[in-house]
C-alpha cells in the first residue's frame, strides 16, 4: 500500500540532497522539513535509531545553514578535505556508537535490525558533520550509508524510501566528481 507520508518525505528529501549534490544553501531547509517527516515515519516502522537520527539532522541542518551562508562578513565555506585523523577518528566513534547504541536497542526495544539501524545513525551523523564543514569526504560516508539503508528499508517493507536511498547512492558517487572538481577549482 502506498503511504502518502513516505512519498512525501522521500521527495522533499530528494530535493534536499540534490541541492546538497549541487553545493547550495537551500539543502538545509528543505532538509529540515524532510527530517520532520521522517521522524513520524521510521518511528511507525520501528526504526528507532533512524527516528533519533532525523531530530539530529534538524538541529545540524540548522547549523549547517548558518555555516554554508555568508555568515555577515566572513565568506562562505569552500569544499576542502578532512584530514586522515580526523577520518580515523570519526569512523573510530561511529563504529563505537553502532555497538553501543545497537546493543542498547538489542536487549531493551524491539528494534527491528538494531546493529545495522545503529550504523546506518553513527555513519550518517559523522557524513553530516562532514558535510557541514563542506569536506569533500561526506560524499564517501555518504555511500556507505546508502548502502545499507537500501537493504534495510526494503527489508522493512519502504520499498519507495529504499528507491529513493538507491537514487541516493547514484547522488553520492556523482556528488563526489562534484565536488572533487570543486576542489581543484580553488
């Protein structure tokens, strides 16, 4: 059967990452709208970490905006890497917060796939933190995620939102030429 709120999230956050694909402001409002869906709808589905996730991508979203405008005299951000610490690190954390949380999840809810829900939350919250900074190595996190937020979707029956993460992991491979060359521009 076909959710009207499925359809409706996954198209304003389409919209949101492609704007982010094509390096614009406006991705962090139509962000910020598109995660208030989604909390209704992967709460409704059991998806837990993925619900907690979206009240995080609201409040980064906001910051975000703040970080890709002009921010009164300063200029806006360009696209630069993210050093090899700063990545082992951040995956170091994320892999932390997947056992952690997914183990919370595990033994006191009955989340449905807690690990990979856990991961698919830890990853994408160190892809958004890059992507807030415009570090051109959110597009790889950003794969990862797509990766595995498209089995876990369909294994939860959003067939729409698992098409949509496919079309997601395209974006991320093609965001990353993107903005590899918007690196080099400099």
């Amino acid at each position: 059967m076909t959710n009207p709120l499925e359809i409706t999230a996954n198209g304003v956050n389409a919209l949101s990452i492609l704007l982010a694909a094509r390096n614009s402001v406006h991705t962090w409002w139509t962000g910020i709208i598109g995660c208030l869906l989604f909390v209704i709808l992967f709460y409704s589905s059991q998806l837990y970490a993925d619900s907690l996730l979206q009240i995080f991508f609201i409040g980064t979203s906001a910051i975000g905006w703040y970080h890709w405008s002009s921010r009164a005299s300063k200029p806006p951000l360009a696209v630069s890497r993210a050093s090899a610490l700063t990545m082992l690190y951040g995956l170091f954390v994320a892999l932390l917060v997947t056992l952690g949380y997914g183990y919370l999840l595990y033994r006191f809810t009955r989340a449905y796939a807690p690990f990979i829900d856990s991961s698919v939350m830890a990853l994408s919250v160190f892809a958004q933190l890059l992507l807030m900074r415009r570090r051109y190595e959110t597009w790889w996190i950003w794969t990862a995620v797509n990766v595995l937020s498209v089995g876990l979707f369909a294994s939860r029956g959003l067939w729409i939102t698992a098409g949509m993460y496919s079309a997601f992991l395209v974006n991320a491979i093609v965001a990353s030429a993107l903005w590899r060359r918007y690196l080099f521009a400099r």
